[in-house]
C-alpha cells in the first residue's frame, strides 16, 4: 500500500512540476559554477560588446543622420539599444556552443543516469546563459554611460527596457540550443548560431534608421522580432530615433517584443527537448 502511495506522489503534477524546477536549479548552478572557475568565458563575452560600443560610437557618431540631427550624442543615444540587444542575441551562439560542448563529451549520457527531469538540462543552461547576459549588460551599461549614454525616462521605464531584453536573450538562447543539439562539434555550433545572427542584427533599426532603407528592405527590418525589442528599448529609455513606419510591430514595440519573445520560446523550446530526448535517446 505505501508502495503504492508512493508511486503517486511521485507521479503528481505538482510534485513532477516542482522536481523540474529543482533540477533546473542544480544544472544553472553548475553551468554558473563552470563560468566562475572558467572566467575567460565571461571575459572574452565581455570584450565584444564594449569594442562595438567604443567603435560605433566613434567611428560612426557624428556622420548619419538620427531624425535630422548629425550630433554624435545623438547617435550615441539610439545606438545603445541596438548594442544592448545585439549583445543578448549573440549569446545564443555561445548557449549553443556549450549544449554541443556537453553532447560532444559525453556529459549529457551521465545526466541520462540520474533521475531528473529531461527538460532539465536544457533549462537549467539556459537560466545560467540568461545570468551572464544580465552581468554582460550590467557592465555594457556601465561602459555605454562612460561614453556618453543617457536615458530620460523613469527608472522603472529603464528596468522595464532591460526585461525585456533579458527575455529576448532568453528566447534567442532557445535557438541555440536547437543548434547546439543538431550539430556534431562546439565548433559547428558557434558558426551555425553566427551565421543567422549577423543578417538578424544588421538588417534592422539597431545601427541605422531603417525609413533610409530601400522599401523591401524597410519591411524586413519592421518586422523583425529584434527590431521589435531595440524600438521597445529606445522608447523606455526615452531614447531618439523611434519609429514612424506604419508596421504594427513598429507601433506598438514593447507588447511585438513581448509577443516575439514567448513564441520563440514556446517554438524552440518545444524543438530543443525534442532534439534532446531523441539524441539521448
């Protein structure tokens, strides 16, 4: 009888439900326990966003043109919403590199030996992934005040901006994770999260005012998912350069980027554990 009892407890969705959310926890702890003994990794995450801050603010400040104004502060101010959620993009292609890194070496077949949820593992380096990113963009801030960033919104505003990219990072590291379990070598990860990024991240409004773009090019960059969270941005920042296109998405930015972000998630998420039970399978 008690075997029995047991068993249903065991069985509860509740009970199942919190076990996932457990081991969800132990895995970030030791994927953040593996960054802190690692530190190169957070590092060299560190280096590239600062040098596009310093780079674009410089070299191109002062030369394009942000609702007719050529002012390097100017540029400066609608920049760092496009540096801020070019950051938390890219680090897809780090979350897929580490899921292939632990498929490679065979750290996944251990996690198959003990008794914990499958989403688990997936979950768990992704909360870890989405811990960095917010110590990235805490540093990133700081820079970008450095060089002469400004917000001119509430301080709730510029928490709300930040959430929201957080919760696009989080979404995109969904992404990778498909990657990083389709590929055979870290080394196939890191190219195939780069390769998408770049044209994700360029053709939009993160750099450049995208009403100067050729129509058909406009269109994309209006409805892109990261347009979304880099307009949303600057609008909570109270930052120049928010849109006039007609696009809804260009409309009503924060609740696209909201709407973006949970159906990447549901999508990829779905695809990763998929990928994971078959591949452990």
């Amino acid at each position: 009888m008690s075997a029995v009892t047991e068993s249903v407890r065991v069985a509860s969705p509740g009970n199942a439900f919190s076990r996932s959310v457990r081991d969800s926890l132990v895995v970030a702890k030791r994927n953040l326990i593996r960054m802190v003994r690692i530190p190169e990794v957070v590092i060299f995450g560190l280096i590239q966003p600062i040098m596009f801050v310093v780079l674009f603010s410089y070299v191109f400040g002062g030369s394009l043109d942000i609702g007719g104004s050529t002012s390097p502060q100017v540029y400066r101010e609608f920049l760092m919403a496009g540096i801020f959620a070019q950051t938390v993009t890219f680090a897809t292609a780090g979350a897929g590199a580490g899921i292939a890194e632990d498929m490679h070496k065979g750290l996944i077949d251990r996690f198959r030996s003990l008794p914990m949820a499958r989403g688990a593992v997936l979950t768990g380096r992704t909360l870890a992934d989405m811990v960095q990113t917010a110590l990235t963009l805490l540093v990133l801030a700081v820079v970008a005040l450095l060089v002469g960033w400004r917000t001119h919104t509430s301080f709730g505003e510029v928490l709300g901006a930040f959430g929201l990219l957080l919760l696009t990072g989080y979404a995109f590291t969904w992404i990778g994770a498909v990657i990083g379990l389709s590929v055979r070598t870290p080394e196939a990860a890191t190219s195939g999260g780069l390769v998408w990024l770049f044209p994700v991240t360029f053709v939009s409004n993160a750099f450049v005012d995208s009403s100067n773009m050729t129509p058909w090019l406009q269109h994309i960059a209006d409805w892109n998912p990261f347009s979304a969270t880099v307009q949303a941005c600057r609008e909570l920042f109270g930052n120049p350069g928010v849109s006039t296109s007609d696009a809804w998405p260009m409309q009503h930015p924060v609740w696209a980027s909201v709407m973006y972000s949970v159906l990447i998630i549901a999508i990829f998420r779905t695809l990763a554990v998929r990928k994971y039970r078959s591949a452990a399978a």
